[in-house]
C-alpha cells in the first residue's frame, strides 16, 4: 500500500485543529466555482431540452410536436439501450458554444454499458435542425469515432437525421466526408458499428446504415435514400413513393440495407442491445488491479481548491488526495522538481501514473517528466496529466541552462508515449506547458476540463503585455513616439479577447476538449475513460525520437 | 418402542420426529415423489419411498405404508393428522401387524368417524347437539328437499367421513342445496374415498370452541383445556387460540365435563378433541356437540403453549401403555397462547393458492415455528399449501397477539404470495382486540382479506428497489451521469398487486424519483412525485428516508423476483420486462387454470354454446375444487383437457370463439 496523501485540509493534523481551511482563497474559490456551475447547469439544461433554438416556447413546440408522433428524444433512446443504471459518460454536450451551432451540435455522444460491453454511443437529436449535421454536429460525431477506434468500442449509432445543415454545406462537406470513412475503418480493424435508424438518414446520412456492420431500421418511420422524392423528380423526373424509395420494409425485403425491421422504436433499441449481446465483445485491456476504495477526504472540497483566479497558484496534491483511490499516491522523484508531481496511485482501482503541475516547468521537473513516463510505458500503465501549467521558464539563466533541449525532452516522451494519455485541466494551460503536459494536439485519449480552465498560448495579461512591448519597438524603431495612453483602450481590448477566447467554454466549444465536468465528478469521469481505455490492449511504446542531451 | 414410521409429511411429520428423537426413539419418513426432497424426508433417520405423487396414490394407499412399515422394520406408527390418521381399517391394520399403533383404538374412530353414530353416543353422554339429519344415498331429491327444510335453513353439507373443511358447503337456501350436494359429494370422494354427507343446522355468529381430551390404557381421561378456532376460511381454521376469549365463564366447566364424559363413555384412550359450537353471547351463550376429532389436531401447539406439556410425548406414553404422566388437577394452563396459519395462498382471490419456490423463510424466534418447508423448498400443488404455524404465548392475550402480529410482520417470506398480510390484519384489528371472534369474523371484516399495504410503504419500497443498485465493480455509482438528463424508468408488478412504473435519477444531493401506474406512458405521462427521498446504502440493506420516515429496507432478488422487507412490511415484485416481447400476442384464447392440479370434470364439448359464468371445467387442486367458467358468452370450439389430466397453472383448458354467433 502506498503512502497516503494528507490534506491541509484535515483538521486531525492540523496544529489547533482549527475549523477554518487553511487553505486560502477557500471560501472565495468555492463561491466562484458553484457560479461557473450554475451557469453550466443553465446551458446543459437548454441542451437536454431540445429544440435548438434560441426560444424555449419554440423548442417546447417542437419537442411535442417530435413526442407526438411517439418518438423518443435521443438520451431516452440512449437510456433504453443502456442496461439499467449503468453509468453514462456524455462527451461535449456543450460543443458549439460560442459558434452559431445549436448548443451540443444536436447530437448527443457518450459511452455506457449494453449488456455489459461498453460501447460509444452517438445519437442524432431530431428536434435541433432536425437532426441535420452542422460543422459540430461533424466534428463531435468524428471525436466519438476516434475515441471509439482508439479504445476499442464497439459503435452504436441511434440515427434520425435530415442530412447536412444546407446552409453550412461548405463548412462540412469536405470535413464531413470522413464520417464515411471512418465508420468503415472502424469495422476493418474488427470494431463493430450497428445502427438503428428511427427516421429520416438521408443522402450523406444514408451511407451511416450503409458503412454500418449491423443495420436496423424502424418501420414506418426509417427513410433511408440517396435522393429524396423532391430530387428523384429533379433528377429524373420520377414520382417516387417515399415508402417505395426508402421505407424500412422495402430495405428489409427488396433492398437487403436493413438486417432486422423493427416495429417501433422500444422495438430498434431492444434488437439493439440484442445485437450488442450476441457480439460477446471482450475487453483487451488488462483491467484494474485491486478493488476501488473511495479517497479519504470528501470530493465536494474540489470546489475549493482549484483558484477561481487561474494566477494563483493551488497544491496539486490536494487534488491528488480528492481523486486517488483511498488517497493513497507513491510520489517518485519527490525532492527533485519540485513545481511537478510525480507518482503512482489508483484510480476506480486502475494502476496510474500521475503528472501534476504545482508550478512553472523547469528543467529538473522536465526531466523528471521524461523519465516518468518512460517508466510508466515500461509498464504499461496509463497516464494522468493534471495540467494547471503557465508555461516552460523563461530568462536568460533558464535558456542557458537548457530549457529549450529539456522541455523537448518532456514533449518527445509524451508524444511518443504509447500509453493512453488522459488529461484534465484542472486550472491553467499556457504556452507549449500544454504540450508537455499532453494538451489536446498530442492525442490524450480524453480530455476534461473544469469550469475554471483557462487556455491559451499565454495569459492575456502577459500576452497584451508583450503586444505593447513589441508595439513599442515597432514605434520607436520607426521614430514614432510611443504613445501609452493612446495604446491603452487597444491593449485592453486585446485582453478582453484573449481572455474570453481562453475559457473553460470557449474550448469545450471548439472541442478542444471532451466535456467541462464538475470538479466532483472528477473521479467517476476518470474511472469510466480508464475503463474504456482498457477496452483496448494496453501498450507501452518502445522508441522515443532522440533526447537532445 | 424404539423405532416409530409417521405415516405423514410435512410439519406434522417434523413435529413427531423432534418429540420421538428428544425421547431416543428412531424415525422414520414415508415420502411420495414431490417430497423427495422435503425437510421431513431429510430429518428422518431413515425414510422409505412411496410410489406416486397424488395424496391417493401415496399417503393414503394403505398398502403402500404398511409395505414401508415391514420394510424398515418400525415398531410403532404415528398417523400424524389427515391422510390415514382416523382410517379405522388401517389402524387395525397396523395393530394386526404387531406395531403399535399411536392413537385411538379403531373402534373409538369408527365410533366418532360416523358422524351420526358420533351424535347418538354424544347424547348418551349428556352433550347438547345441533339440530341436523342423516342423508343415505339412496333418497329422491323431494325427500332430501324435505329433510333439509326439517333442519332448517341456512344449513351445512358435511361429509360424513372427513373434517378438516373438506367436502364442506354452506347452503343459504334450497334452491342451490342439490348443487351444493353433489359438490360436497365429489370432493367427499377424492378425499376420504366415501361421498356420504348429512346436513346440519348453520348456527350464525357462532364459536368453535373445542376440548382437548387425553385418555390412556388404565381407564383415565384428563382434558387439557379449551382452544377457541373460530376465524377460519372456507371451514379451515387459520387462526386459533387458549383460552377461548369468548366461552362464558359459566359454560367452561360443564363443556369440560362433556368432554370428558363423551370420551369416558367410549373408553378414549390418546389424544382426542371434543368440538363445540358456541352460539349467542353471555347469559344467552350454549354449546353444542359438533364432532370429536380422534387424532392430534393441527392447533395442538397452543396447548402445549399454555399447558408446557408435549402432546406428543403424551400420545407415545399412552402408546407404550404408560399412564397419563399428570393428573387433572396437575394441569394448570398459564397465560395466553395464539397460532396462526400461515398459507401459500392469496386471500384476496379467492384464496387462490401459490406454487413454487420458497426462497426464504425464516420467522423472528420470539415465536414458535412448526412448518414442513425451508429456505429454498418447492411449495407443490399435490398438497395442502398450509407453510407453517406460527405461535406465540405471552402473558395475556392482547399481548400474545401484538407479539405474533410482529413476529409475523418480521418474518422473511419470499418467493409465494401468503396469507400473512391478512393475518397481521386480524391479529391487529379491533374485533380481534375485544375478542368479538365468531365463525362469520372474516364475513364481518373483509378487509383483512385484502390488507392493504399502505400507499407509502409501496412508494417506499419501490425507491428501496431501485435505489439498491449497487455501483459498477470500479466504484462508479449506479446510473451515474455527468449530464443528468432523463428518469430512468423501472416496470414493477406487485405480487398479488397492481403494477407501477417508477421514475428514478440519481442526483448530485441524492435521489429524484416519482411513480406512474402501469398503464401510463412514461414518456408522455407526469409522474407523481414523492418528495425528498433519502437513499442510503446500509451494510446488506438500504435506508430509505421518505415522508420523514426512514426505515431500513432488505432488496433480495431471484432472478425478476425481487423481495423487499423492512422491519414492519414487506412486498414482492417482478421486474417488468423493459421491451414487450412482440412475437407473444397470437396464440389460443380462453379461460385458464388458475392454479396447477387435476382436472375432475369437463362440462363441455367442441361446439357447445356457452353463457358467461357457465362451469367448464372443474379442477382440483390442493385438496379443494376450482371451477373454470366461461367469462363470456360463445361457443367451445376446442376442448384442450379431459377429466384425471394434470395441468399446470395457465393453461388454457378451452379455446372459445367468442364471436361467432349461435346456431
């Protein structure tokens, strides 16, 4: 058993045993976390709701008007082809934020339990646009592929689309081509896909059954045809019937697309899991080691801990001591490179490696890095990276100690580490910091973020900083003189973008990541992405490119 | 006497095994096919088996058990009660083989089995008799019409060689007496092989109040007190009690006397019963002669409650010829003792009895437990469905009654519907409470039949339901969601009840859930919302806080059976399938068995046209008469049974065309 971490917060081992956390900003954090919260809860709520719109009484309408035609919306389909109170881990609900797509890209993608077998799930939301795919819509559905080709899930698409947004057709296209592609790739490599299509998968959306291993449509309600009537009679001036071009019954009996005709839709998800049964998919990865054993310290203290202001800087250990099994973290490497954390602990009772920030990166902690995960390759044990990382240090001392030669020690052992990566962004992520630290680019196989993340290529302070500076000697390589107060409302106004394009949101909404989760959650988020990992084998790599000594 | 046979099963057979072995005398079992693997069949020290599976077949077949008696050499044999314990001719049977035979003489049973013979020998003993005639099988329809007007009206068919309920009818007035008859008659038959009934006066709001006699070989007879066992369903006693709260404190002397003065009057030797009805109230009140039972009565224990003495232990005395070990005087009953009987069987239909697995079963040890199952046991249709009797004795009755009511409230009962609902009802209820206990109890508290469990106890055991499940083996919390969206939805059909659907989420402070009846759309319909629900995982059980009340539930489930107690109540469910099976709705359509049995009569055939509520087919099961009847009009259009067949529950006996119009 490995040393347990102690909290600060522990009034047991704290002198006087004071009530009051000595951690400071405690209360204020907290405050400011439960807000980011509230705010979240309001758009996952408008999410959940359907519709898509702007106006809750239209998307009311809409979910009625769907419901009327005894439909189910797509988390109740999700549901049902869950078994029972399996956990569900829902990706990127908030996709889109921030761009004109409807919140969640109307598309809902997550991995839960289908007898047993985990499996990614992606379903088609027919209230928003009628389920037809915008650029997010897109993307989320290639993340869930790629999350599903990296782990190993078996594919179950709940499918109820009119096709591409029309509108953005020249945003998704090309990109969306792939969606093809990649669904057929994922059988070559023997990853089961199984669709069941409830409505309308017209023209691009009918190649998701035709690229499918297993096909199920619903009769009287699947469409599924390249052209519909409007353009079978534009095309070749024909009055198609549309049972005839592409009713269930006709792709059950005539056309041979539809491998079971469901009755209804409790009907589709019920031959569904069936499907899913008969797979008998095993998992490959080598699963948890011991039994899981909740941590010491209660979880709702994440609130707290975490700086509302991502500057000030928290105790990664504290974190560790809320998310670890039974609290307990074998450190390596504890005396040296201090500002990173480095060690072993468990979580869901899955061996992991841990690299958590606690400051600026140096060479020591680069290094340290390095050798960390060589060694958790070595054992083929994932890796946690909690990022909350300003950057590599920089100045005259650190650029002639090195830094530059050790900070690519770090990136070429994470970007050749073939372990799976999961990283979550507990605070800040600036500068190649993200890349040491497996930011999105260097292929984690998920990534979460909490409400108080903040990326970018540095702080807007800084970053507005050196945009004067470099203003400054533009001017007055020119022989203009630098005027301060002139230049002020533009370097504020640079700050305001750059903070506001470097929020938990604003990522989440460009999928930099795969969802903002509660800080409480944290470790249920982490344990179902360790169990998914483990649907695939687990590898260690064997080469790195060359260390720069 | 060293080695003794029960010619029984069940808890009876249990019942004399612990009395013989406490006393270093061997046992030894009989046991038909479905009780090759009963408790009894286990306990015993050695057991021998019967060919076949019907009572008829096996505990009934004389031969059979005298074979088993030669075979393992036994030196006594006790008849338990039913079956072959007051059958004369196997009585002699047994003497004639030189085993001791532990009971009455044959001719003490002839004397009291004739129940005609029993009320002349009665009367000649000075006990006062209910008015009531003879019925030879040979009368016109006009003479038994005018006989039963003699007796009066209401009256009671009564088959003259049985007890125990069996071939029992009450008859309101004449025009169904002829039914009535030839029913009594048929299941005198299947019973105890003789169709003879006769007919009795039906004494209204009436007691049963009956003596418990014992007799040995040295010419003394003692009685034991009284039991009153007036609460009974369909003339079967359920629950029974001493002393009697009921008899007139003036009438307990002279009913002993009685008593014993009949049994003297016939030379009694064992254990005997001298039942009485006791009509009116107070100084009104008068008892009459019903029967004398000559064997050990099912309700024997509240005796030996009261008494301390071992019933049994006094039968195997008297046997060896020993003397009764007490004199009258040494008798002195003390406190209050009640018996309950608790049934595989639902009061609220009918008192349909329950086949299959007993998974659990085990009573709070503050009461006594005599019951021929276990934990695991199979509860066929061959037999009695009778589980156990429970008894409890206390200081005083009131008491006696709340520990019995808790004791069975806190009793793990799963996998059969029972009658223990309805019977915490009785032992709870205020007529019970003042002792207002008469043979038309359950007539004049029907609501004890269908006990409700009330409203919140379902609500709370429903949320104890799903709020069981325990989280996945890595530690992530049942149905946990980073985006709490939709109820999770749960189907549950009540044993014996109706169905719901509940409506659950777990939340990040707890636990949202509502329930709709089971006929709602889930989706379209608001379920109703139960308020703040507290669910909190407790060793192997749950805490489950609704209404400001938490109580501690235990969820077992076997299978899509899943069992839910807590201290005061406890319910079944099966989990409802979450997809209809779609390929099920063809099939044949007509009435079905209610239960698994014997079919005795089929009343139609292909082509006859049929009115609602007509008798098709009659079945026999566990000892009592179930009549399939048409629930419409229309015309039989294929007859799937034929009478001696055995079917099991569900089945479809006719397929009926209920359209098609008459010819």
């Amino acid at each position: 058993m490995a040393p347990v971490l102690r909290s600060r917060l522990d009034p047991t081992i704290r002198p006087g045993g004071s009530a009051e956390p000595p951690l400071s900003g405690f209360g204020s954090n907290r405050a400011a976390m439960l807000e980011s919260l509230a705010e979240i809860d309001g758009l996952l709520a408008k999410v959940i709701a359907g519709g898509g719109s702007g106006d809750p009484e239209k998307n009311a309408k809409t979910v009625a008007r769907h419901r009327g035609r005894g439909k189910l919306l797509p988390r109740e389909r999700i549901n049902l082809l869950l078994d029972r109170d399996s956990p569900f881990l829902e990706l990127s609900p908030l996709a889109g934020w921030g761009t004109d797509d409807p919140l969640g890209g109307g598309v809902a993608t997550g991995i839960g339990r289908v007898h047993g077998t985990e499996c990614m799930i992606v379903a088609n939301d027919p209230t928003v646009k009628g389920g037809s795919q915008g650029p997010t819509s897109v993307a989320k559905g290639l993340r869930a592929m790629e999350i599903a080709r990296l782990n190993r899930l078996p594919l179950v698409s709940l499918t109820e689309s009119g096709g591409a947004d029309l509108p953005k057709q020249a945003e998704i296209f090309v990109p969306g081509g792939a969606s093809f592609k990649k669904l057929t790739q994922l059988s070559a490599i023997g990853i089961p896909t199984v669709t069941l299509v409830f409505g309308s998968s017209t023209a691009g959306g009918a190649y998701v059954p035709g690229m499918s291993d297993y096909v199920v449509l619903q009769k009287d309600a699947a469409r599924v045809y390249l052209g519909g009537p409007p353009l079978v009679k534009m095309a070749i001036d024909e009055d198609a019937d549309e049972e005839e071009l592409g009713g269930a019954e006709m792709h059950a009996r005539t056309s041979g697309l539809a491998d079971y005709l469901a009755l209804d839709e409790l009907d589709a998800l019920r031959i569904g899991r069936q499907i899913v049964e008969h797979l008998r998919w095993r998992k490959a990865g080598p699963g948890p080691d011991r039994a899981p054993v909740e941590p010491l310290y209660d979880p709702e203290e994440l609130l707290g801990i975490p700086s509302a202001d991502v500057r000030a800087p928290f105790e990664a250990r504290e974190v560790l001591a809320r998310v670890l099994d039974g609290s307990e973290f074998e450190e390596f490497k504890a005396l040296y490179g201090s500002t990173l954390v480095t060690g072993w602990g468990h979580i869901g009772g899955y061996p992991v490696g841990v690299l958590a920030n606690n400051g600026i990166l140096f060479s020591q902690e680069s290094e340290k890095g390095a050798q960390f995960i060589q060694l958790c390759n070595r054992m083929g044990v994932p890796i946690l990276f909690a990022q909350n990382i300003t950057g590599f240090m920089v100045g005259t001392r650190y650029e002639q100690g090195g830094i530059i030669k050790d900070g690519a020690k770090l990136i070429n052992a994470v970007s050749n580490s073939t372990v799976p990566h999961l990283t979550l962004m507990m605070g800040a992520s600036y500068g190649a910091g993200n890349y040491g630290m497996s930011g999105r680019a260097y292929d984690p196989r998920f990534v979460f973020s909490w409400p108080n993340h903040r990326i970018a290529v540095m702080g807007p302070k800084q970053l507005a900083g050196v945009l004067t500076i470099v203003a400054r000697q533009k001017a007055e390589s020119t022989g203009i003189e630098f005027d301060d107060a002139a230049f002020a409302p533009m370097r504020d106004a640079f700050e305001q973008q750059v903070e506001s394009q470097s929020t938990a949101l604003f990522a989440t909404g460009r999928l930099w990541d795969d969802g903002i989760i509660d800080p409480r959650d944290t470790r249920n988020a982490l344990t179902l992405s360790l169990s998914a990992v483990h649907s695939a084998p687990i590898c260690g790599a064997e080469s790195y490119g060359v260390f720069r000594m | 006497m060293r080695r003794i046979l029960v010619a029984n099963r069940g808890e009876i057979a249990r019942r004399v095994f612990r009395t013989a072995r406490a006393m270093g005398i061997q046992t030894v079992a009989v046991y038909s096919e479905p009780d090759a693997d009963a408790p009894f069949v286990r306990e015993a020290d050695m057991a021998v088996a019967l060919r076949g599976s019907t009572s008829v077949e096996t505990y009934l077949d004389v031969d059979q058990i005298l074979e088993a008696v030669r075979r393992c050499g036994a030196d006594a044999v006790h008849p338990g009660y039913g079956f072959l314990s007051e059958n004369p001719a196997f009585a002699e049977a047994v003497t004639a083989a030189g085993v001791t035979w532990i009971g009455p003489t044959p001719d003490s049973i002839r004397a009291m089995a004739l129940k005609v013979e029993a009320k002349r020998l009665a009367a000649e003993a000075g006990v006062p008799l209910v008015p009531g005639a003879e019925l030879p099988d040979s009368l016109g329809d006009a003479e038994v019409a005018r006989i039963a007007a003699d007796v009066g009206y209401p009256l009671m068919v009564k088959a003259s060689a049985g007890g125990g309920g069996k071939g029992m009818r009450i008859v309101e007035s004449a025009d169904v007496l002829a039914e009535a008859l030839a029913s009594a008659r048929r299941e005198a038959q299947a019973s105890f092989g003789d169709p003879t009934v006769f007919l009795e006066r039906y004494l209204k709001r009436s007691r049963h109040v009956e003596v418990q006699v014992f007799g040995d070989t040295h010419g003394h007879v003692v009685h034991l007190g009284e039991r009153e066992c007036s609460i009974q369903r369909r003339h079967q006693k359920i629950v029974e009690e001493s002393p009697s709260p009921g008899l007139a404190a003036r009438l307990a002397q002279p009913m002993y006397d009685a008593a014993v003065a009949l049994a003297q009057r016939i030379g009694y030797v064992g254990a005997g019963t001298v039942e009485f009805i006791v009509a009116g109230e107070g100084d009104d009140q008068d008892f009459y002669f019903l029967e004398m039972n000559t064997r050990l009565q099912v309700e024997h224990p509240v005796t030996e409650m009261v008494t301390g003495l071992d019933l049994v232990e006094w039968q195997i005395r008297v046997a060896r010829g020993e003397a009764l070990p007490r004199a009258q005087e040494e008798i002195v009953p003390c406190g209050h003792a009640i018996e309950v009987r608790l049934y595989a069987e639902d009061p609220a239909r009918g008192y349909l009895p329950n086949t299959g697995i007993l998974h659990a079963f085990t009573v709070p040890s503050v009461a006594r437990v005599d019951s021929g199952v276990e934990s695991g046991c199979e509860v066929s249709a061959y037999y009695d469905p009778m589980l156990a009797k429970v008894i409890v004795q206390a200081v005083d009755r009131t008491t006696a009654a709340q520990s019995l009511a808790l004791a069975l409230r806190g009793a793990t009962i799963h996998g059969l519907i029972t009658n223990r609902d309805s019977l915490v009802a009785i032992l709870e209820s205020l007529r019970f409470a003042i002792g207002d206990t008469t043979t038309a109890f359950l007539d004049e508290e029907p609501t004890t039949l269908d006990a409700a469990v009330p409203g919140i106890v379902l609500d709370r055991h429903c949320v104890a339901v799903v709020g069981d499940a325990g989280p996945t083996p890595d530690g992530v919390a049942a149905g946990w969601r980073n985006v709490p969206a939709v109820h999770e939805l749960l189907g549950l059909q009540r044993l014996g009840g109706d169905s719901r659907i509940v409506a659950y989420q777990r939340t990040r402070n707890g636990f949202a859930a509502g329930v709709l009846d089971g006929g709602a759309d889930p989706f379209a319909d608001e379920p109703r919302d139960l308020g703040d629900v507290g669910v909190r995982g407790a060793d192997d059980a749950v805490d489950i806080t609704l209404g400001g009340i938490q109580a501690r539930c235990r969820v077992t489930r076997y299978g899509d059976l899943i069992c839910v107690d807590d201290p005061l109540w406890s319910t079944q469910w099966r989990e409802q399938p979450r997809f209809a099976d779609r390929e099920a709705d063809a099939g044949a359509r007509g009435p079905s068995t209610p239960v698994p049995g014997t079919v005795t009569v089929v009343d139609v055939k292909a082509g006859d046209r049929v009115t609602a509520g007509q008798t098709l087919v009659v079945l026999e099961a566990m000892k009592m008469e179930h009549r399939i009847t048409a629930d419409s009009d229309g015309v039989v259009i294929e007859v799937l049974v034929e009478p001696g067949q055995a079917v099991d529950a569900h089945a479809i006996v006719v397929v009926l065309d209920i359209k098609q119009e008459p010819t």
